[in-house]
C-alpha cells in the first residue's frame, strides 16, 4: 500500500511541478486567465515506485535525478528557482515537510537520448538516486527521427537505470507547435509508452496534459504555446499572455 501511495504521491507533484513552472503565481493570476487543472488520469502512475517508498517510509534521504534536455534545464528560466526540477522540489517539501528530499537538475539543451546516456554514469548513476525522472523524445523527432534506434536507445536508458537500482518515470514530448508538426511525433509518444510497458516502469503523459490544457481549459492557440508554456519565467504566464513578445527559440 505504502508503494502505491508513494507514486500517487510524486505523480501528482510531477504534475503540479511542471504546472506551477509555466502559470503565473496567485497575487498575478486574474478571473481571465485560463484554468490550469491536472486530470487524475493525466497524472496518475500506473506503477508503485517501490524504492522511493521503501525510503520514504523509513524516513530516508531521498535523492531524484531529473534528466533531460531543455525543458528539464529550464530554457528560457528566470531563475534556478524556476525549472520543473526546482518547483518538484519545492512542491514535494510541501507535502512531506520531514521528510529529506533532494531534485538534481541534469537537463542539457538540445540533447537527445544517445547524448544523455554518453553522461549517464557521471551525471545519473555517480548520484546513487533513488528515482529517475527521464525527459526524452522530443529532440529525436526535431533532429533526425528514426523509429529503431529510438527504440533501442530508450530500452537501453531504462535498463541502465534499473541496473543502477532506482526507479523510473519516463516524461513523454511536449505538445507544442514544432513538435506537434512533426509526423513522427505520434509514432515517439507510442515508442516511449510501449517501452515503458515492456520494462515495467511508468510514463507521465505529458504531451496528454499539455494538450489537456489547450483543448480544455483554454490556453492559448498554437501559435502562442510556446511561449506560454516554455517560457519558464518565474512571473508566470500572465505577461506572456497579454503579450506575445519575442518568439525565442530554443531547441527542446
């Protein structure tokens, strides 16, 4: 029982840490602005974290590595404070105020999967964490798709990090327009998921969510999605919606 309350418990706060890195905070939140609600059946994990809540339970240090690229590193960031990793942190302190939790950022813009375990013994297992959080897919289908060796490389990522005793939640693509443009997008978001059944471990569906907010709660058109959402400025989405601004670019 213990298990499934652990990963009830880091699935919802992945979710409302992703959340609160792209909304705005409550004193610039206004009656306009559109909702930002998380599904359960968007954030639920389907498998029992068994490591972390063995640790939890036995009020042990817990340690989580996110890995990833851009949106892991926090493109576009105001601040350290204010990427996904840093707000999980926070979110998870909030909920388990004595318990020891510590979040690694190891997100590097613009890699991809083969790049993120050519570092994966100093930047992931050197750490001994108990769970690993890996942000993937979404540089393969802007570079150079091929359905094999992405299969391969994401079989092998989670072999790696079993090896190494940690649990596991793969983090799907993001939906945004350059990667919703892609064809070879549908055909990622099914590998990651079909990998993750094979290997028993668990998917946060984070290109549902996303595509949840925008078809749902009405946040803005395509074009302006970007912006919204991955622009992870600590002032939140209130000024990126009243106005569009510079369209930077970065490579997720």
């Amino acid at each position: 029982m213990r298990q499934w309350i652990g990963s009830g418990l880091f699935a919802g706060a992945l979710a409302l840490g992703s959340l609160l890195a792209v909304v705005p905070t409550p004193a610039a939140t206004d009656a306009s602005a559109p909702r930002c609600d998380a599904p359960a059946d968007l954030t639920r994990l389907d498998l029992p974290l068994r490591r972390t809540a063995r640790r939890l339970a036995a009020q042990r240090f817990v340690v989580i590595v996110a890995l990833g690229s851009s949106s892991t590193a926090g493109a576009g960031a105001s601040s350290a404070e204010a990427t996904y990793p840093s707000r999980l942190m926070a979110e998870l302190a909030r909920r388990l105020p004595t318990q020891s939790i510590i979040v690694l950022n190891r997100g590097i813009g613009g890699e991809r999967a083969v790049d993120m375990l050519a570092r994966f013994d100093d930047s992931v297992a050197a750490e001994r964490p108990d769970l690993v959080l890996w942000q993937l897919g979404t540089n393969a289908v802007l570079r150079g798709y091929e359905h094999s060796k992405s299969d391969a490389l994401i079989h092998e990522g989670i072999e790696r990090i079993k090896a190494i005793g940690s649990d596991v939640v793969l983090i799907d693509p993001q939906f945004a327009p350059k990667v919703i443009a892609q064809p070879e997008i549908a055909d990622m978001i099914e590998l990651i998921s079909s990998a993750a059944k094979q290997e028993n471990v668990d998917v946060f569906h984070r290109f549902a969510l996303m595509r949840h907010w925008h078809d749902v709660d009405g946040w803005p058109a395509y074009e302006r999605l970007e912006l919204q959402l991955f622009r992870q400025s600590a002032g939140g989405c209130d000024r990126r919606c009243g106005n569009p601004g510079s369209r930077e670019r970065h490579t997720w």
